[in-house]
C-alpha cells in the first residue's frame, strides 16, 4: 500500500511558505479498500495550493488518485484550513449578492 501521507507531504511541503502549519489526518477503512486523507494548513496558504483556476490542486489530486487505483483503492482528498483562523462563510449556492437596481432611463422630450 502506498504512504500517501507522505507522498502528499512531497507534493504540497514545496508549495507552502510555512511547511509545519501542514497537517495530514489519513483514514482507511477496514478492507483497506477506501482511503480519506484530510489536509490542513495556513489558510493564508490556499492561493498556492490550489493554483490558478484549481490547476495545482487537481494535479496533486490525479497523482494521488493515480497511486490508489494502482494499488486497488479509492481515495478522497479533503482540504480544510489549520485549527484557530477564523473566515469568513461561503455565499450559499443559489444565493447572489445584493446588487442595487439601476434607475430607469427618463425619456427625454
């Protein structure tokens, strides 16, 4: 079975401008078939990690889903922010903004 512990600790250390703020929490169910990996780090960090558009952070996640489906498994990769920084909510999906509606055009005569 692969560490992939540490092979998420190669991937992502390079990336962190504060590598001991990274925390890995692995989780394996029984058979040893389904594997959680459940990561945390500076929240300040996240523009790094995740890349523009999401780009670096899929990659890392194909090089981890590539190892488990090598060895038999499935994988999930969970990303959440280090204990103690507090943020903001996310807007809920289906909600948007308060925008203030424009006034109507006056017809001129």
């Amino acid at each position: 079975m692969p560490d992939y512990p540490a092979l998420l600790r190669f991937l992502l250390e390079p990336l962190l401008e504060n590598p001991e703020s990274l925390i890995i929490h692995q989780e394996i169910t029984a058979a040893g078939k389904k594997i959680w990996l459940r990561v945390t780090f500076h929240d300040s960090q996240k523009g790094r990690v995740f890349g523009r558009g999401g780009r670096t952070i899929q990659a890392i996640r194909q090089v981890l889903l590539t190892a488990a489906t090598h060895a038999g498994q499935s994988l999930r990769l969970d990303i959440g922010e280090a204990p103690g920084v507090k943020r903001t909510p996310p807007i809920p999906k289906g909600d948007k903004p308060i925008r203030k509606a424009k006034p109507p055009l006056q017809e001129s005569r």
